[in-house]
C-alpha cells in the first residue's frame, strides 16, 4: 500500500504469496467508524469443520482472483464462487468457507459495515 | 442480481454490455445508512472537462475489469489504474476520471462511507 499525501492506494493483486501460506492474511485497506474494507488472501484455508461464523455485522464479500466455496446454513447446497462473484451476507447469517483454492491463491475483498438501511 | 431467502448475490462480471455505452450504467448492490456499494461500468466515459469531482463522503473505489486514468487535483499527473488497483479518495478530495477503456467495458467498485475513523 501506498500512501502519498492524502491518499492510500495499492493493489488487491499485489505482494501475493508464492507458495500455501500456514494462515489467511488479512490487509484492512479502509477503517472507519461504520466500514472496515480488507483484504484477505487465502491458499486452501477453509472455516474449521462444525464452526460458523456468526457476525455482528454485515458483510459484503467479492472474490477477486483465485476460487472459492461457501456453504450458508439455511442453504443446502455450497455456492462455487469465482472472480467477480459477491455475495452480502447480513449479520447473523451463519456462514462457513468449505474450501479456498491455493495456487494461485485466493483474494478476496471484504466490506464489514454496521448500519443496514431500514428499507432492505 | 439474485436474491434467494435473505442472500443477495451477483457477478461483477456479468451483463457487461457488448458495445459502448451512451452513459455509464451504476447498479447499487448494497444500501445502508454509513455505506453504499455500487458497480459502476463504464465504455470510455470520463468527467466533463474543467469540472471535478468534490464529494460529501469518503470514497473506496476498485478496478475490476478494463482500465482508467484518475486525476487527483493535488496531484502533477494522472494515476494509471489497472484491474485489482484501488484507491481512497476522502471526502473532497477533488478528482476527474480522464479515460477509461471503452471494450470491454472498464468495471469499477465503489464503496461510499461517511464516516472516517479519527485515527487516521
């Protein structure tokens, strides 16, 4: 990331690993009051068998490169994601990854935000 | 856009125009009190000449397809931005989009949020 007067800026492609990492890394790109952006890079990482995740908040999530599966507990079925495929994820929506490909590894963009408009 | 149950979910990449476009297509995917997120696509459309951009709200914004030039007020050149580039652009942070990339289409995400963190 770059930072050079007033703005930040970089590449969500950029400083990749070469080879599986032991765990996720997670760059947060923006953090305001009511928005954290991130990004996260994943080489095969998966949600621990029988966990989910359960947020507090809602959560935009976009795969960038690389490929994904994520299983939300009231579906029956996986949802294969592959770059440009986003999901939103409202808070308390139980979620888990079930798999992450490796090489090359998987980025993703998450957007965390507190408020939902009372209109959704 | 599909939304199944209480998960909205999409491609960035889908419905991409075949040609240019008379003006640039925004599809909001998510609508809150402090965020929006929009896909914005674009075919070669760039900010009128002698005006600039000068927003009320902070800007997080991505190239996800195609390719652009942003112009930064307090900057001596254009930024050159490529898919995966992103760029922060605080509330009135006066900026112009000079070219995009009109086939295929240039794909932006932009996320607009209120409020900054004051420890940045």
């Amino acid at each position: 990331m770059i930072e050079d007067g007033a703005v930040k800026a970089g590449s969500l492609l950029a400083g990749l690993p070469a080879a599986p990492l032991a765990k996720e890394i997670t760059d947060v790109l923006a953090d305001a009051r009511e928005v954290r952006i991130e990004r996260i890079v994943s080489t095969g990482q998966v949600t621990p068998e029988g966990e989910w995740y359960d947020q507090e908040t809602d959560e935009w999530v976009l795969v960038v490169a690389g490929a994904a599966r994520l299983r939300i507990e009231s579906e029956t079925a996986d949802r294969d994601l592959a770059p440009g495929d986003w999901v939103l994820l409202p808070a308390h929506c139980r979620h888990r990854v079930t798999w992450t490909q490796s090489e090359p590894p998987t980025v993703w963009l998450a957007v965390h935000f507190a408020d939902r408009s009372s209109a959704r």
